[in-house]
C-alpha cells in the first residue's frame, strides 16, 4: 500500500539498470523524471508502452526530462528488449519488487478467473526538486506517453 500522494517527496531507492549499474533516485533530482511501472519486458501492452516512449523520446529529452522504467524483470531481460526494440531510456530491475511494493504497485492481480502477484501499470511524474507532481494509475499502453507529455506542457 502507498503510503504518499502527489506533493510528497518520492521515496529515494537504488536498483540496477540494465547494465548492471546501480541508479539511485535521488542522483536524478534536478531533472523531471517519469518513473514507470510495468509488468514484464516483450509483451504486447509492456511494449506498446515502452515503445511509445521510444518514439517521442526526443521530445522529452528536449525538455530536459528523464524516462525511467521500473519491472521484476532481471537486467538480461532488460537488455534484450532494450535491443530488441531500441529503447533508448534506463530500465531498472526490481528483481525482489521491493521498490514495487514502497510505491504501491506490487498488488493482487486477476487473469482469465486466476489470482497472482504482480506490477499494477503505474507511472509517477517527479518533479527536478523530487516531489511527485502526478500519479498514473490503471495507464492504458498505448498513447500514454503523449498523455504525460500534454499534461506537463500545462
């Protein structure tokens, strides 16, 4: 369960990124981040999302912002779809989702009458001082980096 909302500091973390190098939040203050929660590399709407983020990527760079995304998946995997797709943006291991579980992602799940464990699609905007400007909830893959991109032209 998530213990802060919009206009609280976003909880400081260090994870691996596909390399194997250590990334810690807090590193990435002055600069907007949108931090991105999703399921598993290379599947359809993980890969819409991640590629929506590819093709407008330029346009959040020109702004000066950071595009993070954040999956159990181990950082193999990570550099596979990275390549695989071109992604030119950090993705980080929660490889125990213990950063899933500190920003209230890792819940309860149903597919097709089964029950399990997993990542609740969930993007958090954090502004260059880390206070979480907007929270995402329930995102729908395949226009929301635009959705986040004309939210923070406002």
């Amino acid at each position: 369960m998530r213990t802060f909302t919009e206009g609280s500091i976003a909880p400081d973390f260090e994870l691996k990124d596909q390399n194997g190098d250590s990334v810690r939040l807090s590193n990435l203050r002055g600069s907007t981040v949108v931090l991105y929660f999703y399921p598993k590399d290379d599947t359809p709407g993980c890969t819409k999302e991640a590629c929506g983020f590819r093709d407008i990527y330029s346009d959040y760079t020109a702004r000066g912002i950071k595009v993070v995304g954040i999956s159990p998946d181990d950082a193999k995997k990570h550099t596979k779809f990275i390549n695989k797709y071109q992604l030119p943006f950090t993705l980080l291991s929660d490889e125990d989702h213990q950063v899933c579980e500190t920003y209230g992602v890792w819940a309860l799940k149903k597919f097709m009458g089964k029950e399990y464990m997993g990542v609740l699609r969930t993007t958090f905007v954090i502004a260059a001082d880390g206070t979480i400007r907007k929270i995402y909830e329930n995102v729908k893959p395949e226009d929301h980096a635009e959705e986040i991109l004309g939210s923070l032209d406002q």
